[in-house]
C-alpha cells in the first residue's frame, strides 16, 4: 500500500490557547495512539491533502523533527462545521507483527455479459470494504471482476476473499450486482399494457360484431 508523508513536530503544550495558535499557523493538532503513551504532535495543514481528500486508502509516515519516522493510519479525523478545515487528527501506529483493520476501495474490472448483452445496469453496493491485514499485505484497492455476471447475477464477499488479507462483511454481503434498468423495466410494462389493451379493443370489436337476438 502507497504510504503519505506527514511532517511533525512534538507539542509542548496541549492546551487550548496552544491548540488555537497552532491552527492560527496552518497547522493541525495531532495524537498519535498504539505505542504505548500517546504522541502529542503538529503536521501542516496542507500535509493533509492527498491522504484526506481521496477516495484512495493509504499508510502514514509520520516524519518528526529529531529524524525518527512512525508508521500508522489514519484512525480519525474532525472537521470544523461551517468551513470544513481539518481541526484535529488521530493517527494509529503500524507494527510489522500486528494485523490492523482499513476501509479499502473496490475497484470494478472486466465488463459484464449482463449489461453489455441484455441491457442491464451495473450497481455498486459496496464502493470501500473493510479487512484485516499486517500491514505489508494491505492492498491498494480490492478488485471486482465482473467479467461472469450475467443479468440478475451478484458478486459477494465470499468471492474477493484471499490468503493474504481478511474481508470484515459476512460472506453473503453483496458487494456489486447487475441488475435490469428502469428503461427495460418500463419499456416491458408498456408492451404489457398495449397488449392489455389491444386485447380489450379486439374484445369489444368482437362484441359488438355479434348479431343481437
């Protein structure tokens, strides 16, 4: 898994008159947690961008001014209600030897009999699933294939499962399925009402060319 690079510097103090000046700076306040006591420290805001605003999954490298480097993920993340800036960060640390829980993209490939053929929609039910891994064998992006389904087909969990990560959904959790379009759907009731009613006109034409006793 591609890892970020944040830069941070140690806090000495946690309060809130600290905590203000930082982002007065551009800068977010940050803990990091799973090393035992917790690591108070600062990033620059804009560190933040490429591992906040994607839909992609990534590992942290958490780069200090003393010349250590961290491991981690990103465990949570709080944004200010009206202008939407980062306002503090909860990062947790990786071990090499310790299997950790992500939220990981899905990605589609192949091309579906089902759409391409008879006319149905893919939908995507699932567009991040969770698994559990060490952290060498997290994956960028889980992939889909959907190159067998045909229409009405589902694609589950139990499917995508591998020797080298954990998917954290139960087996049957769909997670795409090709599925018939509202078109389809409503081009069928159309044919059924026309037919519906040229039954009832050929009905009445036959009724009325009955001679009357």
């Amino acid at each position: 898994m591609k890892s970020i690079t944040i830069n941070g510097s140690k806090r000495e103090s946690v309060g809130k008159v600290a905590t203000k000046a930082l982002r007065n700076a551009g800068r977010v306040p940050c803990v990091l947690y799973g090393g035992g006591e917790p690591l108070h420290f600062s990033a620059p805001e804009l560190d933040f961008s490429k591992l906040v605003y994607t839909p992609n999954a990534h590992t942290v490298e958490i780069a200090l001014e003393d010349g250590s480097k961290i491991n981690a993920i990103l465990q949570d993340i709080q944004f200010h209600p009206l202008t939407d800036r980062i306002l503090h960060v909860d990062f947790y640390q990786l071990f090499d030897d310790k299997e950790i829980s992500l939220n990981i993209p899905v990605k589609i490939e192949g091309a579906a009999p089902g759409v391409l053929n008879s006319g149905g929609v893919l939908r995507l039910s699932k567009r991040k699933l969770r698994v559990k891994a060490l952290p060498a064998n997290l994956p960028d992006y889980i992939i889909a294939n959907i190159s067998e389904l045909e229409l009405g087909n589902k694609l589950y969990t139990s499917q995508l499962q591998t020797d080298t990560y954990t998917i954290l959904h139960p087996d049957n959790t769909v997670v795409c399925q090709v599925r018939t379009s509202r078109a389809s759907i409503a081009k069928e009731a159309s044919a059924v009402n026309e037919e519906k009613g040229s039954e009832g006109t050929e009905a009445t034409e036959e009724k009325e060319a009955t001679p009357q006793d």
